[in-house]
C-alpha cells in the first residue's frame, strides 16, 4: 500500500502545482475559453473586456442581485450557505448559497453541476483567487466569463444580444435585468421580462441605488 500512498502524495502535488499557476496566469491573461462554454452544444460567442470597460451599475447589480456581502467576506458567505442547507433540508426547490467568488472559480477552473468533489474543488479554488486575485481581479473575470444567454458568454457580448450597445453604458434598467437573468439565462428573458423575472429586475435596479449609498461595491473601485 505504500506505493499507492506514495501516488495519491505525488498527485495531490501536482494537482497543487498546476492549479496555484493556472490561478497565477489568470491574474493577469484574460479567460477566452471555460469548461462549460466547450460543453455548450450552442454556438458560441464571448469578448473580453476589461472591468473599465463595462458599466458600473452592471458591477452594482449583480451584487445586489448575488452576493450583497461581496466587498466583506472572504469567498464564502457562511450565513447564506447556512441558510441555503437549512431551506433544503425542509424540501421543495435547491438553493444554493454561492458567493460570486465562488461562481468565478466555478465557471473558470470546473465544471457545471453539483457533487461534493466539485464543491470540494471550488472551494480551493475560490480560496486561492481571493488570496492572489482580489476583488476587483474576480469581478471582472466574473461578469467576463458568466453565461449571459444562449450560448452568449460575458457582460460584452449580453449587452449587444439585449440592447444593441457595449456593456460601458448600460442603464440601470438593462443592468439589473441583465442580473436578474443570470441564473437561469437560458430560459429567463432579459429583453421582454414577464412574471418573476421582471418583479426581480425592478427589485434589483432599486437595490442599485443602496449598493452605492452602502458602499458595497467599493472594493472594485478603491
């Protein structure tokens, strides 16, 4: 057995190594291509931008709309995750208690879906990015890489689907309806919202006003 001890000690080395440079080159290359769009079976499309680039007010709500604690935790927000454990267990609809730091190092190093291996991995991974990256590094790699639609990949790329114009200046109306779609952007509609969908997108742009009074954007632009 001590080969085999020997074997899972030089994998999980490996495993270390490529994934603090993968994190390493990261920081600074942008992310062109994700596990998850070479499984879309839909064609395609993404473009980078740099966070200066794209609106505030997107930044503003999909942290009213995601993560409110976004600029204080460190990649994990445990209430929400409590919270989301304790929902489940009394049955009806999954709810997770994702961080966005946590969906950056999902959509970036992993894979979709569920399991305790993969949350075992994002975990580590978010883990690493909040270290080396920082806030403004995640937000950005975040709104660059998160499906916006079908087979639409990226704040730039969503803005020209939806409004026919680059993500830098986006109203508050088409960002928070962009945040209120990114759950689900498969099947909820950015451009003619109904239902729930529309209901969040008004909760989301109102929100917008009290992440800039309470300053829990700052960290992005400090």
């Amino acid at each position: 057995m001590l080969w085999l001890a020997k074997l899972l000690a030089r994998i999980a080395v490996g495993f270390v190594a490529l994934s603090l440079v993968l994190v390493i080159v990261f920081r600074f290359v942008p992310v062109f291509y994700t596990a998850t769009m070479a499984m879309d079976p839909n064609p395609v499309v993404r473009n980078w931008e740099p966070l200066s680039s794209i609106d505030r007010n997107l930044v503003s709500a999909v942290i009213a709309a995601e993560d409110g604690k976004f600029c204080t935790h460190d990649g994990f927000d445990r209430e929400a995750i409590e919270n989301a454990m304790r929902r489940n267990m009394e049955g009806g609809r999954i709810r997770g208690g994702s961080t966005i730091s946590q969906q950056t190092a999902k959509n970036v190093f992993l894979w979709q879906g569920g399991g305790y291996f993969r949350k075992g991995l994002e975990a580590w991974f978010t883990f690493l990015i909040e270290k080396m990256w920082g806030k403004r590094r995640i937000m950005e790699v975040y709104l660059n890489v998160a499906e916006t639609g079908i087979g639409t990949y990226g704040a730039e790329e969503g803005a020209l689907r939806y409004f026919r114009h680059s993500a830098d200046r986006l109203t508050r109306t088409e960002a928070a309806r962009m945040a209120a779609a990114l759950p689900s952007p498969k099947t909820r509609s950015v451009t003619n919202p109904t239902g729930f969908t529309r209901r969040y997108g008004n909760t989301i742009a109102a929100r917008i006003g009290v992440v800039r009074r309470d300053g829990l954007d700052s960290c992005v632009y400090e």
